[in-house]
C-alpha cells in the first residue's frame, strides 16, 4: 500500500478515534459537572493546571523529538527509542517529584495536596506513554495509539461514575484517571515493544545528541505553557473563586476536547514533513504544509463561527448556570480554533529545524502574555484571561508561519480556507435565523448546512476531505 493511501487510511481511523474520545472526553467533562458541581470542579481545575505545568516541562521537547528523530533516514530506531525512554523517565521524576514539593510553598495549594499528589503520579505515567507515540506516527499505525487511549478514557469515565455514586469525592475523579492512563500506558508499551523490540540504554553520547536537537523544542515549550496555562494559574493565584474557575474551566474543557482532532491532524503530518524537508524534496513539504492547512481549515474556521454563535445555549444546555462559560467559550472558541494553525506551523518549524529562531517568539508572546495576566486578572478575571489567550495564540500563529514561509519560501493556497469562511458565514446565519427546539439540534443542523454551503461554494466536498492526504511518499 502506498503512503499516501495508508495515509489516508489511518487518517479515518485517527479520525474516527479521535471524534470518539471527543464523545468521550465531553461525556467525562458532563459527569465531573453532574457530580461535583462547578466549584468543585473549579478546585479540581486548578489543581490538575498547577500539576500540567510541571507535566509540560518534562516533556522538554522529547515527545516531537522523538517523532523527528526515529522518522529520519537511516535512524537506529530500537537505540533511540531506549535512550529517549531512559532520559524522558528521568527528567519525569525530577520535575514530578517537584510538583508537590513545590506545592508546599503556595498558600493556594492547602486543600489540593491530594489532587496534585495523584495527579503528579497520574502525569508522570502519561509523560512515559507519550514517548511511545512517535513509533506509531512513523508506521502511519494510529490505531494502536487510538485503542489505547479509548481504554484509558473509558476506565476514566467509569470511575468518576463510580466515584459520584459512592461519595468518594474529588480524590475518586483523580484516581480515576490514575487507572486510565495505567492502562494506555501498558498497551503502548507492548505494542511499541512488537514494533521495535527495545530495553532502555544510557548513551551518554546519544544523550547529548538528543538534548541538543530538543533543547530549542523545550524551552520553547516551556515559553508557551506560560501564556496558554497561565490564564487557570494565576487566576488561581490571584484567588478569584472556585466558581469562576469552574465557569472558566468549562468553557476551557469544551475547546480543548475539541481540537483533540486537529491536533492530531497535525501529528500525523510531522514525519512527513520531516522526512520531505531532510531529503530536500520543497515540492512535497509545500504539499503536506498545504494538506494540513486545508484541513484545519475545514474544522478550524467553523469551530470558531459555531462556538460564538451557540456557546452560551450549548453550555446552558450541559448545565442551567454556566452563563458565563457559555460567554467565555465565545472567545475561547476562535482562540482555539486560531491555536490550530499556530500547531500546524510550529510542527513545521520543527521539520525545518528552526526551533531556535522561533525559541525567541515564543519567549516575547510568553513575556508579554505573563505581564498581562498579573495586570488584568486581578481587576478583570476571566475575562482578562480569555481575551490574552485570544492574542497570545494569534501572535505565535502569526510568528512560526513567518519563520516557516521565509524559511521554506512556501505560499499558501487560500482558496480552501476562504471557502470555509464563506460557509460559516451561511451557517452562522442559518443558526440566528432559523428556529430550533434545542441547542443540539442546531449544532446538528448548522453542521449539515455548513456541508452544503461549502459544497456549493466548490469545496472540497465533505467526502473527499481524506483525498487531502493521499499524496505521494518522498521516499
């Protein structure tokens, strides 16, 4: 099979995973609301955010990483894969281990010891399984990747439900997920172990080679956790109530399930871009460059227009008194959607091997966005916090497409992506317009609309989206 047809292929799959644990992920999100409620799941928001920062920072860049290194010619995959696996358990005890010692010291944190105790152990885990990821990009074999975390959410949710019907509280959500991502961890590991039989190794060698190529990719991690969790941080540091954080980190739930699919997108485009970049073959990476922006363009855009057109009915709808996350899911919305293309083209700086240049934009947005988040938040709250992620995810978006399209001389093809405007634009006005008994009707409704709009416009129709991505190997 070809590798644009196998392409294709795991593209369905991914995709049908991935609109499954969007389900999924909503469903779980409904039953920490319908259990805990808002405050609490405001408490639980803050101390998962506290205990992803730390979970960010272990990453240091090693997951794309990974991916780009194993996905390069000639690559002595099963050695890599050791040693990356040996040094990623490392820097994750470490900076795992520092969570909850560090917690110690914020006054904030009295009451969610518990929380980011479990939830440290819960991310160390994940931060091992995520290593193992790029095993299965590179084989275009999404699907184990897909079963592995279906299991994971599924044990998740049925311990919440668990955990709600008995009382056990917030520390019953947290284990929950402990169990989950236990057993994705635990299917990755024997499925990566049959593709590439492996055993950890210290190379010290090795070691350097691979800090050297991900250090450009941590720090600049490191820049974005601050502006794109700095919103929940420091409104949790500046005290605002846990209902506002819950109200804010429901809205925030919502966008974040939903880009789980773009996203993946994204990832599954890496190692060709890598792959096509490193044998200097610009024909096929400005194919690949423009397959992804194409994509995202047919979820991206009408996420966006959707999102402000129904977010306060379809959060009222999950429940009668998010108003206000309704309100802020307006923002997010776009925001998010913008977050989208700001992936694409950061996975492109990498296939470019412009992580360093791009180190520096990330630096100036996350200086800029830390600065206004201590500013606003305390006079405005969420509203400040959602408006600065709005700028924050526009100006790393505008950035790492400029380092990309100088570095690369690439142009991008905007007749999709106006296409899809224009579409959203009828299915925005079909939603004010027509009349409808509930929210999930118009969402159903908008998005047959938006199919036929875009199909009229000349498309690309709904059912030829996945020949985006059968497009010759440059191999």
């Amino acid at each position: 099979m070809s590798v644009g047809k196998q392409l294709a292929k795991n593209s369905v799959l991914q995709i049908g995973g991935r609109i499954l644990g969007t389900l999924l992920g909503l469903v779980t999100f409904y039953a920490i609301l319908h259990f805990f409620g808002i405050d609490n799941f405001g408490l639980f928001t803050a101390g998962m955010t506290y205990v992803t920062i730390f979970a960010i920072v272990v990453d240091g860049g090693l997951t794309l990483t990974t991916t780009l290194m194993i996905s390069e010619k000639g690559a002595n995959e099963a050695k890599l894969l050791g040693n990356l696996v040996t040094l990623r358990t490392l820097s994750a005890v470490i900076f795992m281990s520092l969570c909850p010692l560090t917690a110690l010291f914020i006054p904030q944190s009295a009451g969610l010891m518990g929380i980011i105790l479990i939830g440290s152990i819960t991310y160390f885990i994940s931060a091992i399984a995520q290593m193992f990821q790029g095993v299965f990009q590179k084989r275009l074999a999404i699907h184990t990747v897909v079963i592995a975390e279906t299991v994971n959410r599924l044990i998740s949710i049925a311990g919440i439900i668990v955990a709600g019907l008995t009382g056990a509280g917030l520390m019953g959500v947290v284990y929950a997920f402990l169990l989950g991502i236990v057993a994705q961890f635990l299917i990755m590991v024997l499925a990566t172990n049959h593709h590439v039989p492996f055993r950890p190794e210290i190379d010290l060698a090795v070691w350097r080679q691979i800090i050297k190529r991900s250090w450009p990719i941590g720090v600049s991690i490191l820049f974005n956790l601050l502006y794109l969790r700095g919103d929940i941080f420091f409104m949790w540091i500046f005290e605002l109530p846990a209902e506002i954080i819950g109200q804010y980190g429901s809205a925030y739930k919502i966008v974040d399930v939903m880009t789980t699919i773009p996203v993946t997108l994204v990832g599954l485009l890496l190692p060709l871009l890598t792959l096509a970049w490193s044998q200097n073959k610009p024909q096929q990476f400005q194919k690949y460059l423009q397959t992804g922006f194409d994509t995202l363009s047919l979820i991206a855009i009408p996420f966006a227009f959707g999102s402000i057109a129904v977010g306060v009915p379809l959060m009222v709808a999950v429940k009668a008194d998010l108003t206000l996350a309704g309100q802020i899911l307006m923002i997010l919305g776009p925001a998010i959607s913008i977050l989208c293309y700001g992936s694409l083209y950061g996975h492109a700086v990498v296939a470019v091997n412009k992580q360093r240049p791009m180190t520096l934009a990330y630096a100036l947005v996350a200086i800029l966005a830390v600065a206004a988040y201590i500013h606003f938040i305390p006079d405005y709250g969420a509203w400040a916090a959602a408006w600065i992620t709005l700028g924050s995810e526009f100006l790393i978006a505008v950035l790492a497409f400029t380092v990309v399209t100088r570095t690369a001389k690439t142009r991008v093809n905007l007749v999709v992506f106006v296409r899809t405007i224009a579409a959203s634009l009828v299915m925005t006005a079909a939603i004010l317009i027509i009349p409808s008994p509930h929210v999930f009707v118009t969402i159903l409704g908008a998005l047959v609309v938006y199919a036929a709009a875009l199909t009229t416009f000349g498309g690309p129709k709904p059912q030829a989206v996945l020949e985006l991505f059968k497009s010759d190997s440059p191999s």
